[in-house]
C-alpha cells in the first residue's frame, strides 16, 4: 500500500487546526453520506474508477442510470477491453464529454494487459495509466484501496477555500498552494484520511455549495474562516457559467447521437440533418474524428470506432 508522507510548512496550518477540523466532518459524513453504488463494498475499485471517470463535470443524477447500466455490462476491465472503442462512446450516451468514455476503454485496456485485469492499488501504477490524472490516481487509490493522499475535486477545493483560506471561490484552476494546504489537512493514518477524502467532498456537494451554501448545516461553520470574516463577496474575475446551446459541443453531441443509434455506418447526408450551418457543422464533425470519437471510411460514411 502506497501512502504520501506529509510535513508541516511554513506559513501553513498548526498541527491543532487540522485536526479540529476532521472530526467534526468525518461525523457528518457518517450520518449525511448519500448511499452511492460506486461507495457500496461490492462495487469494487473497477466500480469507483469508472464512477470517477463518469463524474468529472457530470451531476451525480445524469450518472448513476449510466453507471448501473455500464456495470452491468462491464463488470471487470477485461470485459470494456474486449469491445471497440466505439461500444465505450456508445454506451456513454448523453453523459457530455464523450472523450471519457474512451480514455476509460484505454484505461481498462491497460489494466488487462499490464495489471492481470485488476485496479492496481499502487498510486504510481494508477497514475501511469492512459486517461488517469493526479485527481482520478488520487481518488481510486483513497476510495478504492483506503490509502492516504490529497484528493482536490471542485468540491473540496471550495470547502478548503472556504473554511481555512477565507475565499469565496477557488482558483480556476488548482494552484501549488491549494495542492499544498491540502496536505497540510491530511490526517496523519490512511483510514482516517480516506474518511476525510470522502467527506470533504461530500460537504462541498451538498452544503457548502457554489451558489447557496447553507452554513447552518455546516458541521464547522464556527470555524469557517470566510464565514467569520463576514462571507466576503469574490474579488477575482467575474465567475461565468458554461454556455452549451449553439456551441460545438451541443454539434458534437447531436451528431455523436446519430452515430449511437445506429447498427451501419452512417451517410453524410444522415449526419447533414443534425444541424442547418454547414460550416460548424463540418467543424464538429472533423473535431470528432480528430479526437477519435469518430471513424470515417472511404466510401464516405461514419461509423464510431473500432479500433
């Protein structure tokens, strides 16, 4: 079992604080936790990877239909590795960011081939797999196998904001210093820390919110540094929601569709219908295969892909 051994910075929280901190959550999210299928024991490490794949940018509601149905189909790696690509796109349906699907197939490609077709639980094989990042690594080796490392979803980076740095909303994007304080905050044994992965994620989800937490939920509102502040309004950048009608990515999705339903490769003149301008249309179509979420042939049709 791989741990992360973590020392005290500058500048950082006291060794007190931390600790303040984790009993009160890890209480909550015993009493609060939603009963997920990817956190029942039977669901496995496969069963967590593939829910973490599933839930990068997607609520939990749009997933779990599509988790049950893929779990069903696919219960091991070895399982996705023996289908085409495309089954994976297929199978993903309207989950949104369908490159996913295919970074999991190779995923589960490289589990079988290099791994005997088992989640490997060291954090270093983990993270050496196609279509694994440091969050995804980080989340299968905690959820799955119980082990101690820093897990920064959206989630958690608000509730670290939050609750010790006294900002509204997190970075764009993670920076050193969150990655930094949230080792800071790790409790110091592997279950414990694992508790804590969980719950602070949780907390994020369902009370300290983007747009409405509700602080009277809170199980450490008395010691929310942005709450003792006064809740100061965030001072970077206007904050924008994603747009999705008219854009590419709504293109994507409707040709992507076509391709789902259908058994044969699919004429051009299929494809033509989904959307009146040529010109984006033509543009999300060629992005499509330059991602590999689509095969063209050379009689001209379009099939999702095999290979």
């Amino acid at each position: 079992m791989t741990t992360t051994t973590t020392s005290r910075t500058a500048g950082g929280p006291s060794d007190e604080a931390p600790a303040a901190l984790h009993s009160p959550v890890i209480d909550w999210f015993r009493t609060h936790a939603r009963d997920l299928p990817w956190r029942r024991q039977e669901a496995g490490p496969w069963g967590v990877m593939v829910s973490e794949f599933m839930l990068q940018q997607t609520p939990v509601s749009r997933v779990l239909p599509v988790y049950e149905q893929w779990l069903a189909r696919w219960p091991r790696p070895a399982d996705l590795a023996a289908e085409p690509p495309g089954e994976a796109v297929r199978a993903w349906g309207r989950l949104g960011y369908p490159r996913r699907a295919l970074r999991l197939h190779a995923a589960a490609s490289a589990i079988a081939e290099r791994h005997g077709g088992d989640v490997p639980q060291d954090h270093a094989k983990l993270l050496a797999l196609p279509g694994v990042g440091e969050y995804t690594a980080a989340a299968v080796a905690s959820f799955a196998y119980g082990q101690r490392h820093p897990v920064l979803d959206t989630n958690v980076r608000r509730v670290f904001g939050r609750a010790v740095t006294g900002v509204q909303y997190p970075p764009t994007a993670t920076t050193a210093a969150e990655r930094r304080l949230a080792r800071e905050l790790l409790p110091d044994d592997d279950p414990t820390a694992a508790a804590w992965a969980a719950a602070t994620m949780e907390l994020g989800a369902l009370v300290c919110t983007a747009r409405t937490p509700d602080c009277h939920r809170c199980p450490i509102a008395t010691q929310c540094a942005w709450r003792l502040a006064g809740s100061p309004a965030h001072t970077g950048p206007p904050r924008r929601g994603q747009t999705y009608a008219g854009t590419d990515r709504q293109v994507r999705g409707k040709l992507l569709a076509v391709l789902r339903e259908a058994v044969t490769p699919v004429e051009q003149a299929a494809l033509d219908v989904v959307w009146d301008e040529p010109v984006q249309r033509a543009r999300a179509l060629d992005g499509l295969v330059s991602d590999g979420l689509v095969e063209p042939l050379t009689n001209g049709t379009y099939r999702l892909p095999l290979t």
